[in-house]
C-alpha cells in the first residue's frame, strides 16, 4: 500500500508540474514573411506558408489562435483559426475583420461588413455561425462575456450628419435571438460634434472600448471621417450607467490608449498629426478618474511613440529626441525605454540598443514577469525580452514582419 501510494503522489505531482509549467510558459504568435508562426518556450513552429496572414489573437485558454488572411479576391479578408493541440487550421469566415476573443470562453465575435456574427470554438473544431447584430460600425465584447457593447456611425443627411449611437447587446444563451434587432438596447448618444481646448471634430465613428478596473468607466476614441481621422481624433470616456460623458483629449490615428492594472487611470499618447509629419507634438499622459487630475510625462522636446503599463505606479515607454519624418529609415527615430513612475515621476533608462535601433512596443507580461519589446531599424525586427527592470536582455524571436507583429498570450 505504501508504494502505491509513494507512485500516486508522484504521479500527482509530476502531474502538477506540468500544469503549472504549461502556464507559466513563453507563448508567442507572430509574422514571419507573411506566415504566422508559434513560439513556446524555445521551439518554434511555423503556422501558414501562403505569406498572407496577419493579426494573430489567442483565445483566452490558449487553445486557438485566430488570424486574418487574404482570401482569393483582393478584397476578401478571410477569418482563420488554428488549434494548438491537433495542430489545424480552419477557414471561420470568409470575408471578415475586427475579430475578437470571448474573455472567458472560446467563442470568436467579428464583423462581417457592418454587423457582429459569432462562432462557437468550444470543440475541436470551428461549430456553427451566429448572426448576432446588424448596422455595427465598431465593437467590443462587455467584460462579462455576455454580450457587447457597439457603435452605429453617423450618416450623412440632406440637414447633415447624423449622430454616432452606443448600443448594449445581449448574447443570448443559443446565441441567435429570434430578431437580430431585439437584443440591442440604445445605451447613449455621442455629440455631433467634440471640442477640447482649441480642438474641434466631427463625430463619425468610434473605435473599440476598454473598461476601467472596477467596471466604472468606458474609454474609447471617437474619429471624424477617414483621412481627418489620421490626424486629429478624440478620446472620450464614459460613465458604465451612460450619464458622464467627457472629451478628454486629442489622438493621432494608431497611438495606444489604456487603463492601469487595478486603479482608475486612463494613459494615452496625446497629439495630433500622423507620424510623417514628423516625430513630434506626442505626449505621455495620464488621467485619474472621477477626477480627470492629469500627469503629463514627456519631457520637453522628446515623443513618446507607445508605451505600457507596469503596475498602477509605472509606465514603460519608448522615448526619442523630436525629429523629422525621413523616407531614408536610418534616418529616423530610434527610441529608447524608460520606466516613470507616475508618483514622483522618476524616469530610469531600461534598454540600451546600438547603434543603428531603436526600441519599440514595450509589454509588460504579467504571467512570466517579463519586458518585451520591438529592436527595429525601421527595416529588420526583432524582439527580445529582459526582467521587468531592464536587466538581462535577450533576443527572443528574430525576424518579424513590422512593429506589433507579435502577440503575447498573456492571460490575467
């Protein structure tokens, strides 16, 4: 008896250690030449071979990885999925985009055109589609998994334009409501037109939405028409029961905007004017909510391009010295990390690239206590990873397409 019960105890615990290192490893998603790859701890694994796909998004138990690829026509972006464990990939749908992940069950929502339809990837493979919302311009799943908030766009009318509108959807428990318009509940109604400071928009669209910690708040960028959009935006919050509505501040098209990891502070990378304008007018801010105290955390003639944060006190971002836009990539700006911490605003240097590269994208992953970042010349990328302080770097995966083409399976 006791032997038995020596081999079940090991059993046990071989068992749990490989459990627990199955999720503490190094997972990565990435695109390589135009295919997606994997990484997982030290072994790769290449994914496609048709150099058409892009956008990789695990779903929340790592099982999947959902990515876009160019279908047969130019204008068709086909949705894909690959399963990790039997190693497949599978066609989810056939002209798509904005795909997004269930945050607590392999169930992948996406827009077709102007809509929401959603597929079940609880099994092994792809299961059924579901129509589940018409007239979306953009949205995000609601942070219980149980449905959605989205946008409508404004439309242009013979009076002018017409108002951009916040609706809740419920998912319901079959996913297909009997009318696809029952479920969508008028939430608020964004102003025609935002103004903060001297800045003045049209309200067209918006983007996705991201929630405070306690659920309290919604931050999201309201963008005017198409190419007004890559200039000038503006980043609004808003109150979870709809009644507080605020323009916070002007964004460039692609700078990142989000939330601390437990406290109500919003950062974001304020300015206007895309970056062929010039390396210049992007600051590192900071907002407290109810408050709207703000922190702002560029120093004087340096732009901060992206930047994330590490804990409620510290922000890494990746800093350059202001500099014109060049079409000769060695000719442009190279940034470094810094860590600044918000409360006394103590800026450390965290990365030292040569000569030649900047470093890009940093990340903070939470589960393995680790930094990551882009080591780009504008032409060759790279990324490495080093601890959360900077200290013994090392470059992880080698040869990526563009800046952000990996993604970190990082669950929280």
């Amino acid at each position: 008896m006791k032997i038995f019960q020596s081999i079940l105890i090991f059993i046990l615990c071989f068992q749990n250690s490989l459990v627990a290192h199955a999720e503490s490893s190094m997972k990565a998603a990435f695109i390589r030449e135009g295919n997606l790859w994997v990484k997982i701890d030290d072994k790769e694994l290449q994914i496609t071979d048709n150099g058409n796909a892009g956008s990789p998004e695990w779903s929340h138990d790592a099982r999947w990885i959902a990515y876009s690829k160019q279908g047969e026509k130019p204008e068709n972006l086909e949705i894909w999925a690959y399963n990790i464990e039997a190693q497949k990939n599978y066609l989810v749908f056939h002209h798509g985009y904005n795909f997004q992940w269930a945050p607590d069950r392999n169930l992948l929502a996406y827009q077709p055109q102007i809509g929401i339809n959603l597929t079940d990837l609880r099994g092994d493979k792809p299961a059924r589609t579901y129509d589940v919302a018409h007239g979306v311009d953009h949205f995000s799943w609601t942070p219980d998994g149980r449905g959605f908030l989205a946008s409508s766009s404004a439309c242009p009318r013979p009076d002018g334009w017409s108002n951009p509108v916040l609706f809740n959807i419920k998912l319901e428990d079959d996913f297909e409501p009997d009318n696809v318009f029952a479920n969508a509940k008028e939430f608020f109604t964004i102003p025609g037109t935002l103004k903060k400071n001297n800045i003045e928009i049209l309200s067209i669209g918006t983007s996705s939405f991201k929630w405070s910690p306690d659920k309290k708040w919604i931050s999201f960028i309201v963008n005017p028409t198409a190419s007004w959009s890559m200039d000038s935006n503006m980043l609004c919050i808003l109150s979870s029961d709809g009644q507080k509505f605020e323009p916070l501040d002007e964004m460039a098209s692609g700078f990142p905007f989000d939330w601390a990891p437990t406290s109500n502070l919003l950062g974001y990378i304020q300015g206007g004017g895309r970056m062929v304008f010039g390396f210049n007018n992007k600051n590192l801010k900071v907002k407290e909510l109810p408050a709207l105290q703000q922190l702002v955390l560029t120093p004087k003639n340096f732009v901060d391009l992206s930047f994330t944060w590490q804990s409620d006190e510290n922000v890494v971002v990746s800093r350059s010295p202001e500099l014109e836009w060049s079409n000769v990539p060695s000719k442009r700006a190279l940034p470094i990390l810094y860590r600044i911490n918000i409360l006394n605003k103590e800026q450390l240097q965290l990365s030292f690239p040569p000569n030649g590269y900047g470093d890009f994208n940093p990340e903070i992953l939470q589960t393995n206590k680790k930094l990551s970042w882009t080591r780009s010349n504008w032409e060759k990328n790279n990324i490495w990873i080093s601890e959360l302080d900077g200290t013994s770097p090392e470059k992880w995966i080698e040869n990526v397409d563009y800046l952000g083409a990996v993604t970190w399976y990082d669950p929280q």
